[in-house]
C-alpha cells in the first residue's frame, strides 16, 4: 500500500496515512500501554518519510467491530480529510482486524454526504467523489488461503527503496511478527512486490488492487488514481 501512496506524493497528491488501531497488543512480553506508545512512535516516524498527515488511531488493537458507533467515528475523519482516493486493506484479508477496517472504512465513505447521519464527532458532509481501492490480502491470498489476484496494478519500483525504509521504521512490529508467525514482513514485503509484479505482465515490482464498486461513492467513469500515475498503472482482465 505504501507504495502506491508515495507514487501519488510523487505525482503531487496530498497524501494521509491512518492506522485505526493502536496495535497494543503486538508482543509478547511488553505492557499493552507501552506497546501502543511505541507503536504510534513507529507510525509517526514513517508517516514523516512520505510527507504524510498522519492520523492517530480510535481503536483499541483487536478493537476493531463493524458497530454504528465505531462507523460514525471513522465517518467524521473520512468527512474532515475529504480525500478522492481512499486506499482500504483488503475485505479478505487472514486477520479480523484489517477484514472489519476494510468494511468501516468503506462504510465511511459512503455516508460521507448523508447530511442526516449522525458523524461523531459533527463534521459537515462531503460532496466528493471518493474511488475505494482494496489492497491486496497480506500474502496475497484471502483468510481461507485461496489465492488472490487484483484487477489494476500500480509500478512501485520507482520507491521501492523508499517503502522498504518505511517499513523498516516499524520496529516492533517487525520484532512481533517474527516471534509470532516466524515471518519477516521486510522479506515479505520483498516477495510479494515481486510477484505483483509478475502477475502484472509489465512490472518489475508492483502493487495491486481492487476497485470497489462505485455506486454511491463515484461516477464509474471517475478513475482518479489511474489518472494521478498514468503510465505507472495497468488493468488486466481477471
């Protein structure tokens, strides 16, 4: 995903990063508190490295519900920041957390010019055209281990080296995931980027993603990220 966000700071977007939980329990050993204090730390720090508005969390880590209240929190931010392109983890991705902000977040965003829905905390609705994107599933295969694939690739190899550093800022989560699942989300990062890129047929590294559909967001003709990157994205046929 960050890929694709330095791509648009590249062609001149103004770019937000949000993460909606605070990842307090991401260790084994650490206090919860201290973990979520070193975790938004982390955030902030590669944030800085796209020129990104970062936004702080509003959820406790495996605090993520699809609920009406935690919807009319996200609502709010979604209203206030007003953004055209709204890049989403995947619906199908292998942990709850990121399937429910997936589903908060496009929620959000279609309530975003209901004048009449009750956003927490009261921002004035947005007319704006938003284009929803779901990334692709960490590992590139949905919970159920069933390969997934995208129907438009972005090139990232243009920040690989820049995303790779961004990464690399989250420390603890780096530190987590290998005592947890054996895994290193730098050398995954790697792998995946490469065979996004293979899948596209013209890239060396890529990412990819899903289109929502765009009823009650956009015209289906508004296309604002294919348009921001140009040559650097590319639709197959899936």
């Amino acid at each position: 995903m960050a890929g694709t966000l330095l791509m648009l700071a590249e062609a001149g977007a103004d770019v937000h990063i949000w993460s909606l939980s605070d990842g307090r329990y991401g260790s084994r050993w650490g206090e919860a508190e201290e973990t979520a204090r070193v975790r938004r730390t982390e955030a902030i720090e590669s944030a800085s490295l796209a020129g990104a508005t970062w936004h702080p969390p509003l959820f406790e880590d495996l605090g993520l519900v699809y609920h009406p209240e935690h919807v009319r929190l996200v609502s709010s931010v979604i209203r206030q920041v007003r953004p055209n392109v709204l890049l989403v983890p995947s619906a199908f991705d292998y942990t709850e957390d990121h399937r429910e902000a997936s589903r908060l977040l496009v929620t959000a965003a279609f309530t975003r010019e209901i004048g009449s829905y009750p956003a927490e905390p009261v921002a004035p609705p947005s007319d704006e055209a938003v284009a929803v994107y779901h990334a692709l599933p960490y590992g590139l295969r949905d919970q159920y281990g069933r390969p997934q694939r995208p129907g438009l690739f972005v090139d990232i190899a243009p920040v690989f080296e820049r995303k790779k550093v961004m990464l690399a800022r989250h420390r603890s989560q780096e530190e987590w995931l290998e005592q947890s699942q054996g895994t290193s989300p730098l050398e995954c990062m790697e792998a995946m980027s490469l065979e996004a890129g293979r899948l596209s047929g013209c890239f060396e590294r890529a990412e990819g993603w899903n289109r929502h559909n765009p009823l009650g967001l956009s015209p289906e003709t508004y296309t604002p990220l294919e348009e921001a990157l140009g040559d650097a994205c590319a639709h197959v046929d899936r």
